[in-house]
C-alpha cells in the first residue's frame, strides 16, 4: 500500500457528472425545506462556486474514506453529515431577509435530518428526531465548535438503533 504523499495522485476538479449527481441528492435532501422554513423558499438564492466546493470537500472524504478506512464507502448518513456541516460552514445560501448563518444552519439542520430518515426509511426503521435535538444542533452549528466528525456520529448514531 502507499504511504508517500507523491505515491498519491492531486485531487483534481471533480467532473460535471458527480456535481450532477451530488446537486440531485442534494435537492432530494431538500425537499421539505419550504416546510421546516416555514416560507416560500423562492427568495433563496445560492453560490454555485461555494456549493461546487462543498460537493468537492464530500468527495475527498470519500476518497478518504476508502484510503484511511480499509476500502469502507463514505455512505449516506456521513454524506448528509458532510453537507451539513460544510453548508453551515460556508454560506452558500442567501435570502434578502434572513441572517445568512441563520439561513444556511436551518438548511444544514433540513439535509442532516432528511438523510437520517431516508435512511431510516430503506432500512424500515421509525426514527423520530426531537425538537430538543433540532435546537441543540442548530444552536451548536451557529455557536459551538462542532466539526465533522462529531456530526458523523451523530448521523450514524440513529441508524444503530433498533426498529421501533
């Protein structure tokens, strides 16, 4: 196995195809969004360079994942953990009449939940996430120092429990 940074290729740019792909996850994942806003999402307006570099940074944790981890896939629940705490670190999102911070954890909070219960859903599980849980994560990606990582426990820590 390498285990020299030139044995490694650069991360180049990632295709047309794979932003494709990630964006329409992405749309999936929010789906709801109008809802857990609650106002029409037309207003919102959005970075094309910032989210392109966040599908970037999910895809070199992938790649990291497969290197550092025994050939292990990234999976759904740390892919919807990633988007989440890149979205709530970068600000890709704008509206003319909300805090953009405000704004992007809001939507954070909509990808992380979302890709917990569509995962829940193929594995047939009833997961409900608490109000509790929602305003303490919101509070922690507006104020704490929370980092990926603990965002991917989170995330894989509803799927290890057992059907309701």
């Amino acid at each position: 196995m390498p285990y020299k940074p030139d044995d490694f290729p650069v991360f180049s740019h990632i295709d047309k195809d794979t932003i494709d792909q990630m964006s329409m996850k992405m749309i999936k994942l929010l789906g709801n969004l109008h809802s857990v806003l609650g106002f029409d999402t037309v207003e919102i307006t959005y970075s094309e360079d910032v989210l392109i570099e966040i599908i970037e940074r999910v895809e070199k944790h992938r790649i990291y994942f497969h290197i550092f981890h025994d050939g292990c896939e990234l999976g759904e629940l740390n892919e919807g953990a990633l988007l989440c705490f890149w979205i709530a670190k970068q600000h890709p999102f704008y509206h003319p009449k909300i805090k953009t911070n405000t704004l992007n954890a809001k939507i954070a909070i909509c990808i992380f939940t979302n890709a917990i219960y569509y995962h829940s859903e193929k594995l047939k599980l009833n997961k409900r996430i608490s109000e509790h849980f929602i305003n303490d994560l919101y509070y922690s990606l507006i104020f704490r120092d929370i980092n990926k990582e603990s965002l991917m426990i989170l995330a894989n820590s509803f799927a290890d429990e057992k059907p309701d």
